[in-house]
C-alpha cells in the first residue's frame, strides 16, 4: 500500500483540464444540487448573500448558487475548468464573476458572507504553511460573522478502502488508476498523503495526470481552521447528514469567523459589514457533540 514516489510539487498546475471531468463523470450538476440542498439546509442563509465559490472547477456549484439568487464568485486555477464555466454560464444566462487565480491569494476581502469550498480541493500543496494560507484566505475573505463549508476526505476512511489499482472505460478513453500513500499514519503529525496516477489512452494516444493531498486528520484540521480564525459548529461524515466516524467517507465542515477574527478583519478595510443572517441547521452537532474521530 506504501510507496516512497512523490508526485511534482506543482502537480496541480496540470492535472485539472477537460479530462478531469471525464474521469469523474458523478461530479455532475445533479450532486451539486444535492449538495447545495444541503449547505442551505444546514446553515439557512438566505439570498442575495456573495458566495466565493474556491475551486470551482466547471462551476456546478456556482451556477446551482446563482439560479437560487446568490451573488457568486467563482476562483479556480484551472484555465480550461474555467472557460467551460464562462460557456455554461452564458448559455443559462447566468451572472457569476469567474477568476483565474491561486485559492491562497483571496479575491476580496471582507468581501463574502459564505465561502464554499467542495470535493477535496484542500490539501494540494507540499508545505503545512501552504495549505494553512488556503484557511488563512477563507478568513479573510469573510465578513463578520461569515460561513463556509469545506468538503474533505476522512483520512481514516480512504486508508480503510484504498483501492491500489483499477481501471475502467469511460467514453472512449481506457483510464488505469494507480492510488498509493506516502507517510506513516501511526505517527503522530506526520506527514501523511494520498497519491494517484491516472493513465488515459484514446486514440492511440496515451497521457497521465498525478494527483497529491495532505491527509489531515480531523483534529488537525479544527486546529489549523482555529489558527486562522476560523471557528468549526458543525462537521457531518457525508452529504446525507450522517455524522463523522471512522466508516464515513467524508468530513464536511462548517463555521464560522471567530469573533476576535473579525474584528481584526473589520479594522483592517474599515468596510466590512456583517453577513447575512443565518442559523444552524436544528439536530446538527455542534464541536462538543461530534463524535471522536478514532485517529492516531
């Protein structure tokens, strides 16, 4: 299950192009309207609100946002992500402003009342400082008061399941994926990554895209979110509502800015103005009732 290979460092640079979504044909507009159902359904905030959509990819979820009435902005690194984006958005006539850019860099601060960030785009980068400056961005992208929600892996879940090796045909492309990880996760605060190859050939042709993440455990990741200023209220193991363990697939995570966060932040533009008004989904468990997640 363990190899000592590393993908490139910068291995994000590349591996989200058109391709991306052919081989995770599920991640379709119905999961985002699922899933959508659900953010509002835990967090009741009610439009017109600005959404920061970070790593939107093709924009499912903006465009699911802005037909409920949201103001949506959209940031992803991925050029060709981002052109499909443009495209389906004018189709629909849609207004969502989509930005090519680094999720460590905010577009706005103090700037959004909700930032939504879905399906593991958390994690890429080599460095625990890199990947803290993504949290950091959150925060300082939020008002007072603001939300967000982040959907992450469940580390225990994904070293419980891992599949080395499958393969598939998907349109008219054979994909050959390879998963390994590299890391000890007995160690405690170690370095701990989920690594995947994926092979395609159509056409005669053959090319690969590596994929890297940093396995936080969940502890980990309440600690970095509080050190930006970031406050957890509720965590859930999976889109229907079910709670974080060792058997879910998921930890999704909503918050919002700490207080003393954001009153820094405010005193620092002088222009931020209070979120939209919103309340915890009833039954949802709270930090001190979640159950423990059983990691090292």
């Amino acid at each position: 299950m363990t190899s000592h290979r590393s993908p490139a460092s910068d291995w994000y640079k590349t591996a989200f192009r058109y391709d991306y979504l052919r081989v995770y044909p599920h991640r379709n507009d119905e999961e985002a309207r699922r899933q959508v159902d659900f953010l509002l359904e835990c967090l009741d905030i009610a439009p017109p609100c600005d959404v920061l959509d970070l790593g939107c990819g093709d924009g499912r979820h903006s465009l699911e946002l802005t037909r409920r009435g949201y103001r949506v902005t959209g940031l992803d690194l991925s050029g060709e992500l981002l052109e499909r984006a443009r495209r389906r958005t004018a189709e629909e006539g849609l207004d969502i402003t989509f930005i090519q850019g680094d999720m460590r860099d905010p577009p706005g601060i103090s700037a959004f009342d909700l930032v939504v960030n879905f399906f593991t785009s958390f994690g890429y980068f080599r460095e625990d400082g890199e990947n803290a400056r993504v949290l950091e961005a959150i925060s300082r992208s939020l008002r007072p008061g603001g939300r967000f929600l982040m959907d992450y892996l469940n580390r225990e879940y994904v070293i419980s399941t891992l599949v080395p090796a499958d393969s598939r045909t998907v349109e008219s492309m054979e994909v050959e994926q390879h998963r390994w990880i590299t890391g000890d996760p007995a160690e405690p605060g170690g370095h701990v990554r989920i690594n995947k190859q994926v092979r395609i050939r159509e056409d005669g042709a053959e090319r690969s895209y590596d994929e890297s993440v940093r396995m936080y455990t969940l502890e980990e990741l309440d600690a970095m979110m509080d050190r930006a200023g970031l406050k957890v209220t509720q965590t859930y193991g999976d889109f229907d509502g079910s709670p974080v363990s060792a058997d879910a697939p998921r930890n999704i995570l909503l918050g919002q800015t700490m207080p003393a966060r954001s009153a820094r932040s405010a005193g620092q533009t002088g222009q931020a103005r209070p979120a939209c008004e919103s309340k915890s989904r009833p039954g949802a468990l709270s930090r001190d009732d979640k159950p423990a997640m059983p990691c090292p």
